[in-house]
C-alpha cells in the first residue's frame, strides 16, 4: 500500500489517528455521513467511506474553535451589529495571501453564496434570458438558473494532454447571442480543480464586456491554491476590460464553517451593490449569527499557518492517489480545490455501471461525475482534505474492487 510521506505523518498525526467528527455519524448531523442521505444518494450500504461533499475532514483551526468557544460562553445571542472589523479582516487576508487589494470595491453579507447567485440572477437577468455555465461545474449553477425560469447555457471545458481549458471561440459564439445575459464562472474550478490564468481570466472579461454579460465569479475556493498555482481574482482583470461583474467569497471552505458562517458578495460596481443590499434586506438576508462573527473574523486574522499545513495535506493526498490508483483509474492534477476529480474512464464503465460499482463494490461515496453534467460522465470527485488514512483506504478499496472486476 502506499503511505503518506513520512514527515507529514509526523506533523499531521493529530490528523490521521482520529475519526474527524464529520466522518462520525455518532458524533455529529454531518450531511456527508447522514445515513438516510447516504442510502438515496448511494444505496443501503453501511460501510460506505463518504468523500462527497467539499469540506474538511480535520480537526479544524484551534484558534476558531477556541473563538467559538469563548463566544458560546457569553450567555448573549441575540441581535448584533456586525463590526466594520470583520470585513477589514477579510481584505487584510486577501492582501496578504492574494495580494488583492479591495480599495474602492463594495462588500456586501451575503448568507450564503448560493443565495448571492440567486439574488443576482433574479436583480440582472429576466426569465427566458441565457446564463453561461462551464460544465463539468459545481451541481448548484444548473438549479439556480432553472428554478428561477432562466437558461443554462452550456460551455464545456475541453479536456486536453495539458489538462481542462476553456473554448474561447464557443464561449464567445454563446456570449454573443443576445439572450444570453450572464455567465457564472468558477474560480477556481469545482471539480475539475483549474485555477484560470490571468490570461484567461482577461479573455473572459474581454468576450463577456464586448457582449454585455454579466460575470459572477464563484471564488469561493480562492484560498485553496495548491502551491506553485496562485489565485487570480477576476477582479484583477475585470477593470481594465469594462465588464460588469460580482464574486463570491468567504471563509466556509477555507476553514470548514459552511454551518455557521456567512460568505461575502463583492463587486466595483455601485449600482450592483445597491441592487443587491436592497434585495437582501428586502428579503431580511443579513441576519447576523454571533458565532459566525466570531469564527469569520479569528479565521482571517489567524488562521494562516493552519492553512498552509492544510493545503500541504492535500498536495501530499494527491501525491497518494497520484501513485497508488489501480490501473484504469487516475486522477486530473488539481492546482486548486481540495477536491481530486478521478478519471474512470479506463474502467469502461458507462454512467450508471461506474455509480454502481463505486458504492457497491469499493464502497465509496463519491460524487460521481454525470452530477456536474454530462461532460462529467467517467469521472467522480473525492474530497481530499482529509487525514492521508482515508485516502490510503480509499486507494486500497478500489485496488479489490478492480482485482474483484470479473472475477
Ligand atoms: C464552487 C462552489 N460554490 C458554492 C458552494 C456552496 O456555497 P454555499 O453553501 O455557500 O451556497 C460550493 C460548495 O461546495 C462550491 O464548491
């Protein structure tokens, strides 16, 4: 079998002897490991190893969980004010980790990126207008659009030698039809794990303000760059171009707080805020949690070096899958996301035999690709920010489910 470098063995020990808590059912209401979610998602078996969801599955970052602590033991949890200190922690994070500077740019609260998409869709575009998608792409996009009577407008991401890259010249051709008023970009990509160039990001921005579509940039992942790859805010690239744009931000992924934190909306464009802040309290969006607060902000002033030992997790569970994988089954080199987009497709297995036997014969629960569209038909993505055993284990249940292939 192979191990996990032996150095990051050591520094990561707390990591790897424990069940996490969200892998425990007994320990938590964790949606990955919920046993009526698992039995219609993947079939009655008990022993299912479930790497479905991108989030954590590690002893989050001390310092957070002492914040919450602490908070909890203020006995007041009602209405708060929301100090103009949380969102200076989170542009002091992205100075100093992105180099993004958020001068001049409006920051808005947002409970959830799910729902600024939402919003935003409803304030930008009208029902029957086109919104463009770059599948295989995270499975919320396609709902957003349709539940709100619009069109998804499908781009696909060509798989090359080189890796997934975009089609520029079908992008535009899509741009340029006057339906199609808005594109939803994800930066970096969920599942297939590419953070776009600078040069691509400008050839975005370039098509998209020479046809007048709207660009939301899903950044959600932006701090989850796997060393050498950097982030590139679209931002950066949007002011020169003219295009109008918003992006999706927060510290849920970064530091595992999808179920207590807020995200954030940003934008340069005033008009987009005031559209967007008005729906919200409109609809009363911008209700505070006081443990969320807490957690938001003592994430973005500490939590860099939990970060960086996080990410070198990853990079060393890549390297596992990277060289352990059974013949037939490898995986796209992600430069960012802590999800492994696995590549099935020497299996031979068509849609639903390859969902079937990942549950049924490797009793893993992965999301299998065809849930990211069509292009995704071959592949399924496993979160890998978890202690490097369970990705050995992963390793070893699908080396006996290849072996026990016609046997
Ligand atoms: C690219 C991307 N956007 C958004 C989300 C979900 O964000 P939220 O739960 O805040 O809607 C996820 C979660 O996996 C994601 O991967």
């Amino acid at each position: 079998m192979v191990r996990a470098d032996a150095r990051l063995q050591s520094t990561y020990a707390r990591w790897m002897t424990a069940t996490p808590p969200a892998l425990d059912a007994a320990a938590s209401n964790s949606l990955a490991t919920d046993p009526e979610r698992l039995a219609q998602l993947f079939g009655d078996d008990r022993g299912l190893l479930p790497l479905w969801i991108a989030e954590p599955y590690v002893d989050l970052a001390p310092a957070i969980v002492a914040a919450l602590q602490t908070r909890s033991e203020t006995p007041w949890y009602g209405y708060e004010v929301r100090p103009r200190a949380l969102i200076d922690s989170f542009w002091e994070w992205m100075a100093s980790r992105h180099g993004w500077d958020g001068t001049g740019l409006n920051t808005s609260v947002s409970p959830s990126v799910g729902t600024s998409i939402g919003v935003l869709i409803e304030e930008l575009t009208d029902p029957g207008e086109g919104i463009l998608l770059q599948p295989p792409v995270f499975t919320d996009f396609k709902p957003l659009i349709t539940r709100a009577n619009r069109i998804p407008v499908r781009s696909p991401l060509v798989l090359s030698d080189d890796g997934y890259r975009m089609d520029l010249d079908d992008l535009e051709a899509k741009a340029a039809d006057a339906t199609t008023k808005m594109m939803i970009l994800c930066n970096p990509h969920n599942p297939v794990g590419r953070i776009w160039s600078s040069d691509e990001l400008t050839e975005v921005a370039a098509i998209c303000a020479k046809h007048d579509v709207f660009v939301i940039a899903d950044e959600i992942h932006a701090d989850l760059a796997l060393p050498p790859f950097r982030f590139t805010p679209f931002a950066s690239v949007a002011t020169d171009s003219g295009v109008s744009w918003a992006a999706t931000h927060g510290p849920i992924k970064t530091f595992g707080l999808a179920g207590v934190c807020d995200t954030l909306l940003v934008t340069g464009d005033d008009d987009v805020s005031k559209l967007f802040r008005t729906r919200s309290s409109q609809l009363h969006l911008t209700r505070n949690n006081v443990f969320g607060m807490a957690a938001f902000e003592t994430g973005y002033r500490t939590g860099a070096d939990w970060l960086d030992q996080l990410l070198a997790l990853v990079a060393s569970n890549v390297s596992l899958l990277r060289q352990g994988l059974p013949p037939g089954i490898e995986i796209i080199e992600p430069e960012g996301t802590y999800l492994a987009w696995v590549d099935f497709r020497g299996l031979g297995m068509d849609v639903p035999e390859l969902a079937r036997w990942l549950a049924g014969s490797a009793h893993l629960a992965l999301s299998p690709g065809h849930w990211f569209g069509r292009q995704g038909a071959g592949f399924a993505r496993m979160t890998i920010a978890t202690p490097s055993e369970q990705i050995e284990d992963a390793i070893t249940r699908l080396t006996d489910a290849v072996d026990a292939i016609g046997s």
